[in-house]
C-alpha cells in the first residue's frame, strides 16, 4: 500500500499525468518542434552567410604576415571596408597578439594598434578553431571568429577576423513564424494549458522557491528555507536545499571568521610579515611590516621580496633552498636606522608542492644597540678602572722598593693612592646606582617641596663654600660669582629631595670645574604651562654641537684629558638624566664652544594652594 501511494505521489506519476493531459496540445508541442528547428537552420543558414570568402580571407592573410606597420594596417583597413555584406555591422582583424590590426567601422579607427581582451578571440587564437555564438544584449546578434593560419604548411595561427553581425531579421521572421503557430494551436492548447496549470503549478513552485532562494544565498543572505510541500522527489530536493543552505551559511561563518581572525593577527603583531608566490612576488604584507621598510601596500605588493628588503647577493631560489635567517638593516628618512631579523619559512600545500614564502621581521634594533652598549659599557668600565690602578699599581711599586722610607715622598705617594681609591669608591657607587635605577628597584621618596626654596637651599651651600675658599689664601682656588633669577612665586613640586640635590650639585660642580676664574654661574628658575625649568648656565669653554646628544651617555667626555684631570667619573650627567626622568622630567643642555654652557631641567608642575614655612624652616 505504502509503495502504490508513494508511486502516486512520486514526480515521474505527475510528469506522465501533465502528459497524458497535454495530449490535446500536439499541435503546439509540434509547433514548438518546428520552430526550434526552424531557428536551428535559420541561424546555421546566416552562420553560413556572414562567412568572408576565401578569396577575402586569403588577402588579410596576406596582409597579416607583413610585419605590423601603418601600411599594412591600412590596407587591412580597405580590405575590410571594401567588402560589403548587408547583415555584418562590424569586421575586426586582430592579429596574434590579441593587437587590432583592422575595423571596418570608420568611427572605430582609433581602436586600431590597441589590445583587445576578450575572451573568445583568445580562445580561437589558442585553439585554432572558429567561435560562434549567439549573443543577446542591446539587441540580438552574431559573434563569429575565425581564425587564420599562416599558409605555409605550418598551419600556425596568425591572426583572426571577428565579425559581428545582426540577427534582427532573422529572429524577426521566426518570431512571425512562432505567432503564426501560436495563433493555429492556441483553440487546442486551451483546455490543455486548463487541466495542465494546476499540476505544473505544484512542479514549479517549490523549484521557483528554490531558484529564488539560491540567488539569496549566493548574495549572502541565508535567513530564508524553501518550502516542502510533499515527500516526493521535489521534496526531498528542498529538504536537502535547506540542509545545504545552513551548512553553507556555517562555512562562511567559519571562513569569515577564520579571515577575521587572520586579519587581526596580521594587523596586531609585533613583528612583521611578508607573503610571496613562489616567484617571490609579494601577495601579502601587513602594516607592522609596511612600518618597518616605510613603504605603502600599494608600492610593494607584486614586487619582488629580494629587492623590497634589499637582499642584493641573495636569490628567491636561495631562500626556497635554505630558509636562511638574515639580518635585514634598514635605512629611512622618516626615522633612525632600523636593523631587521628576517626569518624565512616556506608554503607548501598538502602534497609539498611549494607555493611560497613567508618571512617574518623582527625588530632587533634595540637589542643591537643594547649589546653595543654593553660592550662599550664593558670597555669604558674598564678603561676607567684600569687608569687609577695603573697609578696605584705604579705608586705602591715605588713605595715597595723604598720610597716608602723617604718621609718627603712618602706621604705624597700615599695620598696619590688614597685619591685614586677614593675615585674608584665614587665611581662604583654611581654604577651600584645606576644599576638600581635600570633594574626600576632605586627607591624614590616623594615629598611635596617648594622649588624655590629648595633651589635655593642648594644655592647657599654653594655660596658658603665660595666663602671658606675666598678666606684661604691660596691663590690657586678658583673665584666664581653665583648670580640667581628666582621667581618669587611659591611653586610645589614632588620630588625626592636627596636625589634632585644629586642631580643640582653634579650640574653646579659642572659649572664651576669649567668656568673661567672670575666666571658667573647663573641660575633660573620659571613656570611654563605645566612645567617648572631651571637653568644652570656658565660662561666656560662651552661643548661642540656635535657632542651636544652624546653628553649624557655613561662615561662620555668632550675632552677625557681635561675631565679625568678634573676627577670626574664620566658618570655624573648619566645619573642626572636617570633621576630626572625618573621623576617624569626631563634634562638637555644648550651650548656652543667658547660660548658657555647652559643645562636645563623641566618638572611636572600642578599649581596647588598651600601656605607653610619655607623650606629651610621644615
């Protein structure tokens, strides 16, 4: 029973009903036999008659096998112009290189040298054989390409003729024809067509759902189902619709996602990359790397990974073999010096056939100059280390062989070793400092100071020393004048006061070490904005402007004769500059030689409203 009901519900029972019940519809079913036929032979017979003679084609021939010269297009031109073939509207010569040789339409003349692209002239000239179709846009026409060999047995393809030609007329006189059938078998068709609506109506539903339904979804939108009306075979055709609509809509979502997902990791890193085909053309780059070689996606993509990075001795070839890693170095006019570690690895699909590359940069300039550093660090370390204790070395030697006996030379031997002891102490404290301010474990402890007195409070230290030293009366010590331009206003400022007097003292000894005798050390001290400066300028021998960004470097002197004879460490401004920015400030120096010198220091700055005691009084 089962198998008798599905029977009768099964497409092949509708499909033999509709036809039983369009028996009375013969003549159109014979009508439309005709007119198909008809249409087959009318288009075959004009396919026929819009072919160029021999004769013709021989002469392009011809034509064609002379080099591309304006001569030869010209006479082409005639050749096509001159032949006459009412249903052709247009007859293009191209040669085998896709350039248009010939047009047989005056106002298309200046098409002739150019390039045409389509895709059926391609494929005839390829393939060697004639194209045809039919073509329904702006009107109803014929496309028909011929191609042409060169004649001397080889049968190598020269050239083609495409010729384009209006169908108009023919499909004119077979619409006549059709409406002429239609019209004789319309009375027959009549309670045909009746009897056969309802049946049809229930074919071609569910499969219009369906159509409809695939051009949703292949515009991306797969919130609509098709409707199963039966459990025939149209039924279980839209179940199965459905089911491949949603796993569709999954893979996209997964798809979209992963894309999404790739995009963000690209966009995110912190290291360059970099795609290529195997050819080594870029397909791929996204924008830390873009930053990384200054370029634009537009100037790289395409281009070649060697030159891009400027691998001048290394081939596509060579990276594919070895996936070296190369140090990459980069030179810009928008930012410093950049060195690149470039690491390569390959692309290979599941069978291991290799459809690319991909480098990854990784920005190592840091590294490179923190390792420079560190070597450089190491050597000036040892250097200054080295010098007092030659001297000691040299001293203590003389000491041991006598002189240790002579109570003249003696005490000076040994006051020589105990300063450059001392030297030694300084030096390996400021380095335990600046140890603890590079691993962040220096402790600061912030107190809310008034600027003005505490720069001051320094200032009369200095100025009690001037004091003491004027009432020696060795005139070997040197004479200075402290001249200070405080602002009166109050201004409270955080800072650690043992390290900012540091900071103070190092860049005032500074000043007076290198003021001439007699020189006048300035000291200013303003707002602006949010930020308080002072200034400690001298009228000394002043610093090249070359020196000017090096000065605050550990163990850099402008001239290390005149600096070790003065007893510096090299290490002053270096700790300077750690404490200053330590405190959110920020420390530079202006100066020209012969001209002085002059050392800023910029603080964070908030105005508050407080009234105290001066700093002294604390």
């Amino acid at each position: 029973m089962k198998k008798i009901k599905k029977s009768f519900t099964s497409i092949n029972f509708k499909i033999a009903l509709i036809f039983m019940l369009l028996l009375l519809a013969t003549i159109e079913i014979v009508g439309a036999y005709f007119t198909r036929q008809l249409e087959q032979s009318s288009i075959e017979s004009f396919e026929t008659s819009i072919q160029i003679p021999n004769i013709i084609t021989n002469q392009i021939t011809n034509q064609l096998n002379r080099p591309n010269t304006q001569n030869a297009n010209s006479q082409l031109s005639q050749i096509v112009s001159n032949y006459n073939n009412d249903a052709i509207n247009q007859i293009t010569v191209v040669d085998n290189k896709g350039v248009i040789r010939a047009v047989s339409n005056i106002n298309d003349q200046q098409r002739v040298g150019q390039r045409d692209t389509s895709s059926d002239i391609k494929k005839a000239i390829s393939s060697g054989r004639q194209v045809s179709r039919v073509v329904d846009a702006n009107g109803t026409y014929m496309i028909q390409i011929t191609p042409l060999t060169s004649g001397n047995g080889t049968n190598t393809t020269i050239g083609v003729i495409a010729i384009r030609a209006s169908m108009q007329s023919v499909f004119n006189n077979i619409r006549n024809v059709s409406i002429m059938f239609l019209t004789a078998s319309l009375i027959a068709a009549f309670l045909g067509a009746i009897v056969s609506l309802f049946i049809s109506r229930a074919i071609t539903r569910p499969i219009e759902e369906m159509t409809k339904q695939a051009l949703r979804v292949s515009d991306g939108d797969y919130s609509g189902h098709v409707n199963v009306y039966a459990d025939d075979e149209l039924g279980k055709l839209a179940k199965a619709f459905n089911t491949l609509s949603v796993r569709i809509e999954r893979t996209q979502e997964i798809s979209e996602s992963e894309r999404r997902r790739l995009d963000n990791v690209l966009t995110h890193m912190t290291d360059g990359v970099i795609a290529t085909d195997r050819h080594g053309n870029i397909t791929i780059i996204n924008e830390t790397a873009l930053d990384f070689l200054n370029k634009k996606e537009a100037d790289v993509i395409g281009f070649s990974i060697t030159n891009l990075l400027g691998l001048k001795d290394v081939t596509i070839q060579d990276l594919m073999s070895t996936q070296q890693e190369l140090i990459v170095t980069v030179n810009s006019d928008t930012h410093d010096e950049m060195i690149l570690h470039a690491n390569f690895s390959l692309i290979q699909r599941v069978t291991g056939f290799v459809s690319g590359l991909v480098c990854v940069l990784h920005d190592i300039t840091e590294q490179q100059k923190n390792e420079r550093e560190q070597q450089q660090f190491v050597s000036n370390v040892s250097h200054e280390l080295r010098t007092p204790l030659t001297s000691m070395r040299a001293y203590v030697e003389a000491l041991n062989d006598g002189a240790w006996k002579d109570p003249n030379i003696a005490p000076q031997f040994l006051g020589v070793v105990q300063e450059e002891t001392e030297r030694m102490i300084r030096m390996i404290n400021d380095l335990l400092s600046l140890s603890r301010m590079d691993r962040g474990v220096a402790k600061m402890d912030l107190e809310w100071v008034n600027i003005n007195d505490f720069v001051n409070h320094v200032l009369n230290r200095f100025d009690m020393m001037l004091k003491k030293d004027a009432e020696k009366s060795d005139n070997s010590v040197k004479k200075y004048t402290i001249k200070r331009e405080i602002t009166k206003q109050a201004l409270w400022v955080e800072i650690d006061t043992d390290k900012m007097m540091q900071v103070i003292d190092n860049i005032m000894n500074n000043a007076i070490k290198y003021s001439p005798d007699g020189g006048v050390i300035t000291v200013r001290l303003l707002q602006a904005h949010k930020h308080i400066i002072l200034s400690i300028s001298d009228q000394g021998l002043g610093i090249p402007r070359k020196d000017l960004n090096k000065i605050f470097d550990r163990f850099y002197r402008v001239d290390k004769a005149r600096s070790r004879k003065q007893g510096g460490t090299g290490l002053g401004l270096a700790i300077s500059k750690e404490i200053v920015e330590a405190h959110n400030g920020r420390i530079w120096a202006d100066s020209a030689e012969g001209e002085g010198s002059t050392f800023y220091i910029s603080l964070p700055f908030e105005p508050i409203s407080e009234e105290g005691a001066s700093w002294d009084e604390i």
